[in-house]
C-alpha cells in the first residue's frame, strides 16, 4: 500500500510539473494574440450594442446632423411645432 502511494505522489508531482510547463507554454503562444482578441471582443461588444440599440445610434446621428447643419435649426423648430400641433389635435 505504501508502495502504490509513494507511486501515486510522484505521477502527481510529474503531472503538475507537466501542467506547468504547459501553463508557460500557452502564455508564450497566446501573448501576441491577446490585443488583437481584445480589439476584437470590444469590436463585437460595439456590433451588439447597435443592433439591440439602433434608435440610440440613429438618434445620436440626426442629433449630430442637424447641430451642425444650419438646415437642423429649423427642422428642430418644425418638429417642436409638429408635436405641439399633434398634442392640441
């Protein structure tokens, strides 16, 4: 019995040796791909936000269109008109 533990500790002590080494192995391989994975992630985190969001995105661009659009001045005062016509009707 004592001869199968003894056996047992030392695959043990290999195997984490082993594991390691792998462990060391895998951060040297994967080190040059860890910014081009995260620029990536934060790509597809922006994709799903715009597509649960899209009247955010579309707002935020009209918003910007018409502040720097001369013509935005009087669109925003004919949607003002618009809304207070439609509230009265």
């Amino acid at each position: 019995m004592h001869d199968k533990l003894a056996r047992l500790e030392k695959r043990r002590e290999s195997l984490v040796a082993q594991a390691i080494v792998q462990r060391r192995i895998l951060t040297q391989n994967v080190k040059p791909w860890l910014v081009p994975l995260t620029l990536a992630d934060q790509g597809l985190s922006v994709l799903y936000f715009v597509k649960k969001h899209p009247v955010l995105i579309v707002g935020g661009v009209l918003l910007s269109a018409f502040r720097s659009n001369p013509l935005g001045k009087y669109l925003r005062q004919g949607l003002v008109t618009w809304l207070a016509i439609r509230n009265l009707l």
